[in-house]
C-alpha cells in the first residue's frame, strides 16, 4: 500500500482535470466494486492508492492533454505545488516528481504537446530538472528552454 503525501491534495485540487484523472485512475487501480456479496458498501482502504510516480505520470498526460481546459491559475496553482515539493520536499517526493510528472510531461512534448506554453509557469527547480533529464537522456535541450 502507497501513501499520499501531504501535499497531494493541493496539487490535485488545483484542478478539476487533475482531481477528475486522479479520482478515475485511483477508482480503476482499486477495482472496487460498489458493494460486497451482501448488498452492503465494499470497504474501501483510502491508502490503496497506485505509487505516487505512476499518479503523476498520469497526471502529467491529463495535464498535457488537458492544458488547454485548465485556466491559466489552475495550472500555475498545480505546478506551483510542485515546485515547493521540489524546493522544499523530502528526497523520495522530489524524485517521484521528476521521474513522474516532469519527465512524463517531456515525453508528452516529444509526442506534440508544446511545452513552451507552460515552461514559464514552471519553477526554477523543475526547469532545472527538466534540463537534467534532457542532458542525462541525451537529448539537447533547445535554446528557449536553455535561455530561462
């Protein structure tokens, strides 16, 4: 079982994308159905959660998909949290951040989503590791991405 860190519900909150994608991604890794044998409510286990990389991966999808439905607020507000986490956050949330949403958000540009749109409202810490991934797969990063 996963837990979810303290800063999770801000950062799904700033969104109804994000908090939708979550809410469906977390219904289907449970696979709960809506009662027991009996009629009664099946229990749910609010820890029986996918791995916090595998949440914001998807989430990074839904945010590169979706950017367009989200206001400029909701994706600042979303990537404002995690830059905190990066700043500030403990080793294994930090990492789950880069290794989940940021470098799902790069694989998302590799497939047409254009990065640039949000890459200002990005933090320094995850431009920052935005550019290390680049640099660790190989991968020139161009010049207005370098230039911030």
């Amino acid at each position: 079982m996963m837990s979810t860190p303290p800063w999770w519900q801000e950062f799904v909150g700033a969104s109804r994308v994000l908090a939708d994608r979550d809410r469906e991604a977390v219904a289907d890794w449970r696979d709960v159905p809506g009662t027991d044998e009996d009629g009664a409510p099946a229990d749910v286990d609010e820890d029986d959660v996918p791995p916090l990389t595998v949440r914001l991966g998807n989430l990074a999808r839904a945010f590169a998909e979706e950017a367009s439905a989200m206001t400029l607020e909701e994706r600042r507000k979303a990537l404002d949290v995690l830059e905190s986490v990066q700043a500030t956050g403990s080793q294994e949330d930090r990492t789950a951040v880069v290794t989940g949403f940021l470098e799902a958000l790069l694989m998302a540009a590799d497939r047409g989503f254009d990065l640039r749109t949000v890459w200002g409202d990005l933090g320094t810490e995850s431009r920052a590791a935005c550019l290390a991934l680049n640099e660790f797969w190989g991968v020139e990063s161009p010049g207005w991405m370098r230039a911030s």
